[in-house]
C-alpha cells in the first residue's frame, strides 16, 4: 500500500484515523488515560491517533517527573531526628548506596514507560494491519520513543549543536553554542552509556534507524514532513 516513489498516499493517513473514530463512550482525561495505561497496561480502543500521541506524550512527562525528582540529592532522604554517634556526627547513609538506590528506582519506571509504549504500539499495528502494511504518523513517533526513553538524547544533542556550530565557522563564544568542553563531557556520558547499558543502546539505534526510514520513505502528514 505505498505509491510510486515509496510515499504512502495521503488518504491512508486519514483512515488511520477514521478506523478508531467511532467513539462509543466518552474519552477519559489524559491524567486518567496515563494512569490506567500505567497501572493496568490497558488503554481506550477506539482512541484517535492524535489522541494516542497525547497518550504518549503523557508517558514521556510522567518519566521526565521522576527523573528530575531523583536527579535532587534530597530524593532519598526522609526527614528525621538524627542519632549521633560518639565522633558527633549523624552518621546518615549517603553517597554510592544512594545513587545505586535512585538508578535502580528510575529504572523500573523506565521499564514501565517501555510497558505503556508497547501497548501504544500493539494498538498501532492493529492500524497498520487494517490497513494492508501502510505504517501511519503514529509509528514515526511511537519508533522515536525508544531513544527518547532510552538513550541520554540531551548529551547527544549537545554534540550535534557543536558540530553544527564547526560546520557554520561560527565563534562559539559568540554564537552561544556548545563549547568544546562540552561536547567531550557528552560524549563520554555518551560512551558511558552505550557500554553500561549496550542492549538498550542496540535497540536504540535500531529503533533510530526505523525512525529514519519511516521519515524518509512513509511520510505522509503535515506533521511527518516529506524527508526527500
């Protein structure tokens, strides 16, 4: 189901959608939707799919919530009375016991992020199916998902800001882009990553890789612009 030229033909894009229009009752609210996605790995069938991207988008800010509440040095302390010891010091647990704690913890949210990602995805193919092969928008975002949840995307970010910045002969004083410094500190964070958590990695870059097909060969929406 893909015209000359590997495009997908724009009516696909809208009959994805009336596939999943006949509403029967009433759409939850996204704080509801997340929630149940969350807890119970389900989600309302008959959805749209600019419904499922909010869907979507939920779960990124749900994630993004408690990654910035661990990244506070006070996310694992609970206030109390301390008890001194003879040298006169509290003796609170601190340092790599914590952090340990805080990464495990983050991780299972993200695993559970993953879950809800999933279901996203199971319900798209559903779509896909209905509609002989032809991958709509929501695939595109569903596939980036991946790398956004998994891979430390920001560090990357920075990287391609400086080397952008290299190929423009731009000075990076005065153009406010990212020093080189910077750059290397990212991409060690970078390495780091792909070597302590390389199945994640793997997955990442091959879900890039579907992105990047799907960007160039399938788009088909004002909000998935042409990639030639």
């Amino acid at each position: 189901m893909v015209a000359r030229g590997g495009k997908t033909p724009s009516w696909v894009c809208y009959l994805a959608d009336g596939l999943k229009y006949k509403c029967r009752e009433r759409n939850p609210s996204l704080a509801l939707a997340v929630h149940k996605l969350f807890l119970e790995r389900q989600m309302k069938a008959d959805l749209g799919e600019y419904s499922n991207l909010l869907l979507l988008h939920g779960v990124y800010q749900e994630v993004f919530k408690v990654k910035d509440y661990f990244n506070r040095e006070l996310s694992t302390w609970t206030p109390s009375v301390p008890e001194l010891n003879d040298a006169g010091t509290s003796g609170l647990e601190t340092g790599n016991a914590s952090a340990l704690g805080r990464r495990s913890t983050f991780e299972s949210w993200r695993s559970a992020a993953m879950d809800c990602v999933d279901v996203l995805h199971w319900s798209a193919n559903g779509v896909v199916a209905q509609l002989l092969g032809a991958e709509h928008a929501t695939v595109l975002h569903l596939q980036f998902s991946r790398v956004v949840l998994w891979s430390p995307y920001e560090k990357v970010q920075e990287i391609a800001a400086y080397l952008a910045s290299l190929t423009e002969r731009s000075e990076l004083q005065d153009s406010g882009g990212a020093s080189m410094e910077a750059a290397i500190q990212a991409e060690s964070e970078v390495l780091q990553w792909a070597q302590m958590d390389e199945h994640k990695a793997r997955l990442a870059a091959l879900h890039c890789g579907c992105f990047f097909w799907h960007r160039i060969r399938i788009a088909c929406a004002i909000a998935v612009p042409i990639g030639r």
